[in-house]
C-alpha cells in the first residue's frame, strides 16, 4: 500500500513564524505534490516536483517555498506564516511509470494550520 | 482552459438511498485520466477510481457506480443503497497529461451526509 506521511496532524502558529510542514512517502515515486484546501475553493496546488532537488510553481505559490533533498521527502515552508495562511495543507504523491496507476495520486492525512 | 464542475455543494439522504453526484468537466484534450476521491472527516483523500479516456465503459465496485459520457462531458458517480459511513466530501478531478507530472484538476468537491 502507498504510504504518504505528514509531520503534525494540527499545527498553531504565531504571524510571522516560520512554518515547515513535513511530508515523506514511501513508494519511491517520483513527484510530489503540496495542496491547500480551504472550504468552497476545493484543492488548490502549491508546489509539485518531479524529481530530487527540481520545483515549480503550481497555481498559488506566493509566499510558501519549497525543497526535495531526498526522492522521499518534500517539504513546504511558510516564510514568514500570514492569517490568510490558516488552511488544510494536503501532501500528494505519483508515479511517473506508464501504466494502470499513471496519473493516480496518492494522499496524505493532511495538516490542519492555524495561523494566530 | 481544464476545468471541473461539481454542481452539488451538500447532498443529505436517508440512509439506503441512492445518490448520484455529478461531475462534469472541460478539457481541449483527446487523451485524459477522470478520477473521484472520497475526503472522510479525518481529512485524507483516499483514491476510488481511475478512468482514461478511451475507455467508456460504466463500473460498477459494490455498491458504487460510475457512469462516463464524453458526450456530456460528465463522469457521475452513483452510490446504491447508501450508508452512514459514506459521509464524506468526494472530489471529482480531471488530469492534465503534460510531461511527466499529470497535475490533477480538482472540483469544488460535494459534501455528502447520509442520515440514520
């Protein structure tokens, strides 16, 4: 079974903190995805990367960055964490294989932000 | 522009209804992946079904069906005889078959309460 793992359930944090939200799978695939969903917007995508140390923006990418030292691991930073930052964040990974699973992407349990 | 409409903001049932969501999306694609997920309270989408394109052919998985028309553009999924346990918000997506990455187009999801 794919396993897509987030550091923290629930997170608080105060303006202006720098926020790191932690996600690792252990299926070996090659991208990696960070979303926020907020309450009648649906997923919106933040960052993707499609390999080891390799980003783009997806369609809300101000003031969140991103790294993938390891194949396993992606991590999105908040800078310097806002109000309107308060939001699901929900990690998602992929194969890039062809085959029955392309383009599946599988998620995990989220983490609940709030920004104070 | 890819686009995916869930009409349906909040369907409730009695338990052992049948519910249909609807899903219709938009896409200048002839090559395409539609999928629906299910986001039960404890937050993480889980993976229902994947269907490609080329193949239209209506599923049935127990007590759920998909119904796929690409002459309405729509991929509507059906639950037969539902059950509380399928409360959840369940998201239909449209994916972007562009390099290697296969973004996923989310809809505004439907949130589904099934009552005693």
């Amino acid at each position: 079974d794919v396993k897509v793992t987030q550091s923290s359930r629930y997170l608080v944090k105060r303006t202006g903190e720098k926020v790191f939200l932690e996600c690792v799978q252990d299926m070996d695939h090659e991208n990696m995805f960070w979303y926020r969903q907020d309450p009648g917007l649906g997923l919106r995508l933040i960052y993707f990367s499609y390999d080891v140390k390799m980003k783009e923006k997806g369609d809300i990418p101000e003031g969140y960055s991103v790294s993938r030292e390891k194949k396993e691991r992606f991590s999105l930073i908040l800078e310097s964490a806002s109000t309107n930052q308060t939001s699901m964040y929900l990690c998602a990974s992929s194969s890039q294989l062809t085959g029955w699973e392309l383009g599946t992407q599988y998620f995990g349990p989220g983490t609940r932000l709030l920004v104070l | 522009a890819q686009k995916v409409t869930q009409a349906q903001t909040e369907i409730s049932v009695v338990e052992k209804e049948d519910v249909t969501l609807d899903c219709v999306y938009e896409t200048r694609d002839t090559t395409y992946y539609l999928f629906w997920y299910k986001q039960p309270p404890s937050g993480e989408l889980v993976f229902l079904i994947r269907r490609n394109s080329f193949d239209e052919q209506n599923e049935i998985s127990g007590r759920y069906s998909w119904n796929f028309q690409k002459s309405t553009s729509s991929f509507n999924f059906t639950i037969t005889a539902s059950q509380v346990v399928d409360s959840a918000v369940y998201f239909c997506a449209l994916s972007e078959l562009g390099g290697a990455t296969n973004k996923l187009i989310f809809g505004t999801g439907t949130l589904l309460a099934v009552q005693p």
